[in-house]
C-alpha cells in the first residue's frame, strides 16, 4: 500500500471534515429577519446581530401575523419581528449571546423569545435607561426562562 496516498487522503478527509464544520457554521450564522419596512428597532437589532457576526437576510412584509402562525410563536410571546436562525425560532429582541448560547446546545429545535419590546434590549437601547427582562425557551409544548437580563 502507498503511504503517500493513505497519508493524502486521511489529510484530504481531515480537509474537508474542517470545511463542512466551516459551512455549517457559517449556515447557522444566517438570520432571516421577517419585519416591518417601518420599524427602526427591528433594524437596529439585526444591526446588533451583524455586530456578533451573523448574516443577515431582511424580508421586509407590512403583516407579520402569517410568519408569527407559521412559526408558532403565542401572542404572549409576540414582539415586533420574528426571526429564523438554523431552524429556530427568535421573537423579539433576544441578545446575541443567548442565541449563540442556544446554537451552540444543539438539539431539538426550540424557539427564544423577549415578549414586547423591553428598553435596553438589543436595538431597544434608550441611552443607559434600562428595565429587566426575561428571554424565554418555548416550544408547541413547553416554556421555561432561558435567561435574564
């Protein structure tokens, strides 16, 4: 056997071993920002999430209520845009870090919402004026606080 050839091919292998880690990475780094054209604070979120290096791909519709159905997002849990990140669902203003946070758990899909539009939040930021609030981790049947801020 040709040891040049194993050796080449474990090296090739190890290559494109890295390289799918790299795509599926950069994949889970896309954002599909479904908002309003109207609405500065989504903007500024998405600028927020750009800053943490996601990509973002805008869909600027005037009725979100068909995304937020689709999606399963509760009216409770509703804010101003809905988002879509590697097959989870982001409602509001959730933080860069906590959705990292979730990508990097891996596992079953689940959504992360920050119910309404809390101030200091990301793209809700009103000079050093803050309130507290809650992310939260929900799917069809469950709901838990996933952070606090």
């Amino acid at each position: 056997m040709n040891l040049k050839y194993v050796a080449g091919a474990g090296i090739f292998a190890l290559m494109m071993t890295g390289m799918a880690s790299t795509a599926l990475a950069q994949q889970s780094k896309i954002v599909e920002l479904y908002k309003s054209p109207y609405c500065g604070c989504c903007g500024a979120w998405g600028d927020h999430m750009k800053a943490a290096g996601f990509q973002i791909k805008e869909h600027n519709i005037e009725d979100l209520a068909p995304v937020k159905a689709k999606y399963g997002v509760a009216d409770d849990l509703q804010s101003c845009h809905t988002a879509i990140i590697d097959g989870h669902v982001i409602e509001g203003h959730v933080p860069a870090q906590d959705i990292e946070k979730l990508l990097a758990e891996g596992g079953e899909k689940s959504g992360l919402a920050v119910p309404g539009m809390p101030v200091g939040s990301p793209g809700m930021e009103q000079g050093g004026m803050t309130e507290p609030y809650q992310v939260i981790r929900f799917s069809k049947t469950e709901r838990s606080v996933f952070t606090q801020h």
